[in-house]
C-alpha cells in the first residue's frame, strides 16, 4: 500500500501582484523549468521554486504581502553563484529579474 500525503499550499497572500505572479510562474514552460509550490508555516508564506539547471530562483509571497525574490546562477561546474535578493513592488521588475529561469 502507498499512502501519499499532500502539503496544502496554505493561506499566502491574495494581492494582485501575487496573483499576477504566480499567473506568470504557472505558464513557464514545463519542459523547461522545474517547478516547486510549497508553504513554510515558519515564514508565514507561499514558497515558489524555479529552476532550469542554468538559473535558479525562489519567490516568497508573504502573508502580510511582502513579496521576495532570491536569484541565483550555476557555475558550469554546477554549483550556484551570485546570490541576488530583492523586494518585488512591482510586475515589470520580477519579469525582469526572473526573465533568465525560462530558457
């Protein structure tokens, strides 16, 4: 017997923004991103994981409507470099900022 157990994706913020986001992350293209949603209780927020084996981001969707974007690339050896955090205000400045994970 195989017993699955599915953690809900939780309460996170309803703003436009993140809506618009998550609208966005939903139509990456699956054969070429990774795609992970989870919920971190501890934060208090909606966790995103994007990944395509060149680039690698990870959006926080705050309850309390704070959104943020951890960016990163590999090394051509594989491991992850550049680390970039940044606050998102706005829709221009995630696509933007997320633009490399797509491809």
């Amino acid at each position: 017997m195989t017993i699955t157990l599915e953690r809900l994706v939780g309460p996170a913020c309803g703003s436009k923004l993140a809506n618009y986001i998550e609208h966005l992350i939903d139509n990456l293209a699956k054969n070429l991103v990774d795609i992970v949603y989870d919920y971190q209780e501890v934060l208090c927020c909606k966790v995103i994981l994007i990944n395509n084996q060149k680039n690698y981001g990870q959006i926080e969707i705050h309850n309390s409507s704070y959104i943020e974007l951890l960016y990163q690339q590999y090394f051509s050896t594989g491991g992850l470099k550049d680390i970039n955090f940044s606050k998102i205000i706005a829709l221009p400045q995630f696509t933007t900022l997320i633009g490399g994970t797509n491809g």
